[in-house]
C-alpha cells in the first residue's frame, strides 16, 4: 500500500497567480491558507511580483524578502511592533482603533515610514454577524482617521483593506460599495484599495457560473480606481492554494459501496469540516457506481464525499482529489502526521494533455460538397485561401461507401473544406477516450432517416440509432427548417437544440 500523498502543480499555481494579474491586480498571496504553496510562490520567477499577507509572528520567518510582507496587526505590544519594523516591515493592515493608536506611536518613535492599510467593513446593512467575527472598523469611522492620519509624515501609503468571507460568490458589488462608505475627498486621499480574499474555488456544491460575475465585477472595480490613481490588490488564498494541489489517496477497503481510504480528514482536509466544502473526486460523473468514500479513522463524521458516481474501484485503486491545496491541515488527534506534498512543474495528465493541444495539428482538406448538389462549392474553394498548409485527403467522390470508409480511416486533428457529407464518417472513424459530443450550427437537424449509406440529410439519426453517439452529447444550433419527424425524433432521443429562440424572435 502507497501513502497518500499531496501533489502540487507549479504550472497551475502560477496560471492561477497570472489571472488575476491579467485583471490589473496587485496578489497579496494570504500566506495561512497554505504555507507550502506560498513557499513555491517564492521560488517562481514568474510570481516575483507576488507580496504576502502575514497573520502572525510564526509565520514571518518563512517570508525571505521581508519588504513583501502586509502585517496583520492583532493585539501586539508595543515592543513587538518594533520587532517588526526591525526586521524590515513596512506594511501593515489594522482592524481597530487600539492597534492603529499603538502602531502610530511606534512608528514616531522610530521615526519610520510604513504603507497602512485600515480595515473597513462594508455597510453595516450587508453584514451579518451570526457564528463569525465580523473585521474591520465601521465606515464612518475609518472616514474620521483617513481626515486624522492624512498629514502624518510617517505614512507613506493610505488605503483601505475589504474583509471578504471565505468561498464568498455574492458580495462582489465592491465598487459601489467603496463609493457608498468612503467620502469623495477621502477617496482622493488614499493609495490603494485591497479588496480582500473570498474568491471561490470549484468544489462539489460550487456554482462555476458565478466566476464571470465576480471576474467581472473585479475588473470594472480595478479599471474605476486606476483611473483615479489608486492601486487594486487582491488577497487570494483558497483561490491560488486549492486548485494547484491533489490529494492522492488508495482504497484500503471496500464493503456495501464504501470505500475505505489510506487517510483521514483529520491530517489532511481540516476544510472539509470547518467549512463544510467536499472536494471533487477525478473522474466523478453522472453515471458509474454510487460510492461513500470515507477515511481510516474511527470517527463518524470522517467522509470526504457522502455519495461520489465514479467507474468501479477496488482495494488497491487510487482515489484523487481535487482542489486539495486550501486548509489542508492536520491534527495531533491519533497521533497523526502531515502528509507528504511532492512538487511538480505539472500534474501528468494536464502534462500530457498540453502536448497533445500544442503539438502541430494536423490539417485536412476534404473535396466534397456532394451535400449541397454542387450549389455552393465555396465550401471547396475558400479554405484555401486561408490555410495553405493542410493535406489534401485522397477519396473517391464518385462511391459515396467507399469515400466514407476513405474518411472513417483518415487521420487528422481539423478537418475543413466539405459540407455535412462528410460528418458521419469522420465523427465514426473519430478515436478518443471518454465522452464524445457533437456541435452542430445548421438550418436543419439532418435526422429524417436512418439512411444507409447516411447522406448529408440524416447522418444525425444514424449517428444516434448506430450507438457511435449518445443523443444527449448532440446540440443543434441555428435551426429554422426542421420536419415534423425531425422534432419527434429529437425529443424521443433527448437531443439538444436551438429553435425556441429562432421562432420567438420571428427570424
């Protein structure tokens, strides 16, 4: 039996840091979410510009460049402030009055220049307190000390820091927000806004459509204040630490479709249970055997996922987690131990899969628009006038059987330059692993019968009632001439398609 195991992907942390670069951000890597991540983020040359957000003394000496550091403040003494600023921090974030009152008085003592980040909440109206600790000190408050710190000469740099929950994906209306809680001359005065963490990661009960919102409302939120002069950070933690982390694990035992595993949420997915989070499972789906996969502990609340579809797996057969990387803890209890993390320039599959998507793609022309009874060729003619390197495929246009079997064995990555005619062969001959789909943007759905040799007219229905593919991964787009048998047949079969739109708007 191997150990599980935690694998960490350079490649995708960095993808991940560059994102939010890409959105014009400043990233503050929240450095508790992982420490392990955040030391790579310190070997990339790619993540150079990345800072750190420190929440407590023990982590400080992790932090090789010390002028990176955003300090948390959190009820440190005098002396232990002028530790700090010793070792070389210069930025700091405050949550409430006591800590500011002490570090401006620290700071001209010393008579150094630190940045000061003043920690807001939202308005009041927006934030519930229930179980949390809600940070940050009331707007109207934070107003009153940007007017009273103004003028200091010790403050180099003003701003505001945003508290965000974890896995936050409703609370991203930042820039009205900020203009609802700071006055116009206040918001004249500061330097930089930092929008805090929150930003979700995709686990089990995640919504992955709520990313264009809050990508979007960042943006606009970054564009609105570069135009005013003040520089946007983001704080990211789970968002960086989780997707670029796997946690490989073995089933050790398995009985009434549980699935018994080499290790416990306790030494290495604390998140799970404070959070409530269930991490995806590599190649979960909607079809398979229903699975409850629980760790090795004797506990009853140790289960990674309540019910998981996945093929059949046996004693011996790897489980792999995804999105490991937020949280991942452990605990003294049984006398645990952390988990191992292997880093990596890339997971194997992901590897694997940008050498096929970068390798040189094949090219091919095919000759034949038998489908449109010679009516508009262009579909001959104009490829080659924008790819000049494609092979031209060798067929027999005058048998149509023997030109399919031709196309059902040629080999190629892209195929243009033939109509609807040559679908059906192509698509049959098409050799991939996993879940095959088929998109199509036609006037007609080209399913009337089960034609054979099938015709540009029903290689649809013929791909569906042959097996080649599911009509749940067929979606139809554009059509605007469909027979009565067509529709009949595509909503037997459960194809997709989209004609509601073409009729309502009378196209």
């Amino acid at each position: 039996m191997s150990e599980a195991r935690f694998i960490l992907s350079k490649k995708k942390l960095v993808e991940q840091v560059k994102t939010l670069e890409n959105l014009g951000l400043k990233v503050s890597y929240s450095y508790k979410t992982n420490r392990i991540v955040g030391n790579v983020l310190q070997d990339l040359k790619e993540c150079e510009d990345v800072d750190y957000s420190i929440h407590a003394f023990e982590e400080i000496k992790e932090i090789r460049d010390k002028r990176k550091i955003w300090f948390f403040t959190q009820a440190e003494s005098e002396d232990e402030l002028e530790e700090l600023l010793n070792l070389g921090i210069k930025n700091f974030v405050v949550d409430n009055e006591i800590d500011l009152k002490r570090l401006l008085k620290v700071i001209e003592k010393k008579r150094i220049k630190i940045n000061l980040s003043l920690r807001m909440k939202f308005q009041e109206h927006r934030i519930g307190t229930g179980k949390y600790f809600v940070y940050g000190m009331p707007a109207v408050r934070v107003n009153e000390i940007i007017n009273g710190v103004k003028d200091n000469e010790f403050i180099e740099k003003l701003g505001i820091h945003l508290h965000r929950k974890s896995q936050n994906t409703s609370e991203w209306e930042i820039k009205q927000e900020i203009e609802d809680s700071l006055s116009k001359e206040n918001l004249e005065r500061i330097n930089m806004v930092n929008l805090g963490g929150g930003l979700p990661s995709i686990y089990r009960s995640s919504n992955v459509n709520v990313f264009s919102y809050i990508f979007g409302k960042i943006k606009e939120t970054a564009e609105w204040l570069k135009e005013k002069q003040i520089k946007t950070i983001i704080e990211p933690g789970r968002f960086l630490a989780a997707p670029c982390v796997k946690l490989e694990t073995e089933v050790i035992q398995k009985y009434n479709r549980n699935l018994i595993v080499n290790t416990t949420i306790y030494n290495c997915a604390l998140d799970n249970i404070l959070t409530g989070t269930k991490m995806l499972v590599k190649g979960e789906g909607e079809e398979g055997e229903s699975y409850l996969i629980k760790g090795n502990s004797p506990t009853r609340d140790d289960i990674f996922r309540y019910k998981v579809k996945l093929d059949e797996k046996n004693v011996g057969d790897k489980i792999v987690f995804l999105n490991a990387g937020a949280y991942n803890y452990t605990t003294d209890f049984f006398g645990y131990k952390k988990l191992k993390t292997e880093i990596v320039e890339d997971f194997e599959e992901d590897a694997e899969r940008y050498k096929v998507l970068n390798r040189d793609l094949k090219i091919v022309k095919v000759s034949s628009s038998q489908g449109c009874l010679r009516k508009n060729t262009g579909c001959e003619k104009f490829p080659n006038l924008v790819c000049v390197d494609g092979k031209d495929a060798e067929i027999n246009l005058n048998d149509i059987i023997e030109r399919n079997r031709q196309l059902e064995n040629i080999k190629g990555d892209i195929f243009i330059r033939g109509d609807h005619s040559i679908t059906y062969p192509l698509f049959k001959g098409m050799k991939c692993e996993g879940k095959k789909g088929l998109m199509v943007f036609d006037a007609h759905a080209d399913c009337v019968n089960n034609f054979s040799p099938p015709t540009h007219e029903d290689f649809n229905r013929v791909l569906v009632e042959e097996g080649i593919v599911k009509p749940e991964n067929i979606l139809l787009i554009g059509l605007r001439e469909v027979d009565y048998i067509e529709r009949k047949f595509m909503d037997e079969k459960g194809i997709q398609y989209m004609l509601n739109e073409v009729e309502d708007e009378k196209i």
